[in-house]
C-alpha cells in the first residue's frame, strides 16, 4: 500500500528520531528507539540505563510500556498516514504482564500490520469507530520474555 509505504520510509529515516524529540520526549530521552517497521511488523528497543531504571535496578514499567505502545502504535499509524478521509486513532485501554526483570536492553515486537489495515479499512468503508487490540512481546537479547502487552486502539473516520 503506497501510504503505509510512505510513512515506512519517514520512520525509517533519522526525521523519525525528530518525530519522537518533539512528539514522544519522555520516550526519545528514555532511550525508545523505532528498529524496524514493514507493513506488517515493528519492532522497537528501549535499553536499560539511569533514565529508564527503577529503584529495583530494572527497567521501569513504563518504559516499557512505551516501547510496546510504540511497536503497535507505528504499525497504526503507518496504515493511517495520508489516508483520505483521515483516520484519527486512540489507545482506549492496555493490559500488561510483567515476566522477567528487564536489565538490558528489551525489544518488543509486533506483528499485527495485517490487523491493523483491515480495522481502518472497515472504518473507513462503513463509517464506524474500529477496535483492534494489537499485541506487543518484550524480550531481553537471551530471547527471554520480558513483558506481553495487549494495547486496545479505537480507529474513526474523520468527517469529510
């Protein structure tokens, strides 16, 4: 799809570390790094160090969370971009586990893009608000289940 493939090439150039300066600040300085986006995967890091640490010496719960939002949230997004009409999307609910203590880098990965075009299309052609919940895994470089996120996003047509 031309407009998912537009929105790959911004995220996947350095405007896109400018993107999360100015739009995502807590996520940029927390170290959330965008790794790799396709139409149908994302995968985003977020490392261990001073300004993601908790008390416990691990990373804290939400940066993580952020590194998951992200993975699905660019998925989201790359199938929004310059759709005519506009698509307006919204996380409506997240649910979290928590498996391992995160003390290094943490990458999540999701892989719902399919899903993801299939919601706003139908948003799109029936004018109803869509609900996808998209799923992000957060595992340590060892391969070993950090966190499993389940993030709820609502997509809507935006009036013409």
């Amino acid at each position: 799809m031309e407009t998912a493939n537009g929105f790959i090439q911004l995220a996947n150039s350095p405007k896109f570390q400018f993107f999360l300066l100015r739009k995502l600040p807590s996520a940029y300085f927390s170290g959330v790094r965008l790794r790799a986006l396709t139409e149908n995967t994302c995968e985003v890091t977020v490392p261990f160090k001073w300004f993601s640490q908790n008390p416990f010496r691990s990373t804290y719960f939400a940066c993580l969370a952020m590194a998951a939002e992200l993975s699905t949230g660019a998925l989201a997004m790359a199938h929004v971009y310059k759709r005519k009409p506009a698509v307006s999307m919204l996380v409506v609910k997240m649910e979290a586990e928590y498996f391992k203590k995160a003390t290094d880098v943490t990458r999540f990965i999701c892989t719902n893009g399919k899903e993801f075009r299939e919601a706003i299309t139908a948003a799109l052609e029936t004018g109803q608000p869509q609900v996808l919940t998209a799923r992000s895994e957060g595992k340590n470089p060892a391969g070993e289940l950090i966190a499993r996120f389940a993030i709820t996003w609502s997509f809507k047509a935006k009036a013409v």
